[in-house]
C-alpha cells in the first residue's frame, strides 16, 4: 500500500472508532488533543491495526506515535 491508501484507510478505521466524519481526519489530527483518546483507545486502536496491516508495532514506538501522520510514516516504514 501506498501512503495515501495507508491514510484513507487509517482515517476510516479513526472515524469509525471515534465517531468522527472521515473527512475532519488529517495528517495533523492528534489523537489525545483532537479524538480525546485515552490510553486504553491507543492500545486497542494500536491492536486493531495490527490485525488490518500485519505489522506489530512495539511498545516503546506506539508510545511516540501521537498523530495520524506518523501512524501512517510507520505503517509506510514498516511494510513487508
């Protein structure tokens, strides 16, 4: 996947879960600031794109991943 198949599809999986319109999601929006996510969000969000990409992502990366930009740099990054 491309970087902006990777973004349109983190962005769905985000509204979805937040209850947000698709289309309010950037590379910018921030997941504490913007979604008002909690910790145990990030972790089953963490999980639930784990289970879409089939790329784990550890601990002490998820924990700097603040915003959809850098989900999606990973994801892009890390691809098999």
């Amino acid at each position: 996947m491309n970087e902006e198949e990777v973004f349109k599809k983190v962005a769905a999986m985000l509204a979805e879960r937040f209850d947000v319109d698709v289309t309010t999601i950037t590379r910018e929006t921030n997941f504490q600031t913007d979604l008002s996510a909690d910790s145990i969000d990030m972790v089953e969000f963490e999980l639930e794109l784990e289970d879409d990409f089939g790329e784990e992502i550890p601990d002490e990366e998820a924990t700097k991943i603040e915003t959809v930009g850098a989900v999606v740099k990973y994801i892009t990054d890390h691809q098999a």
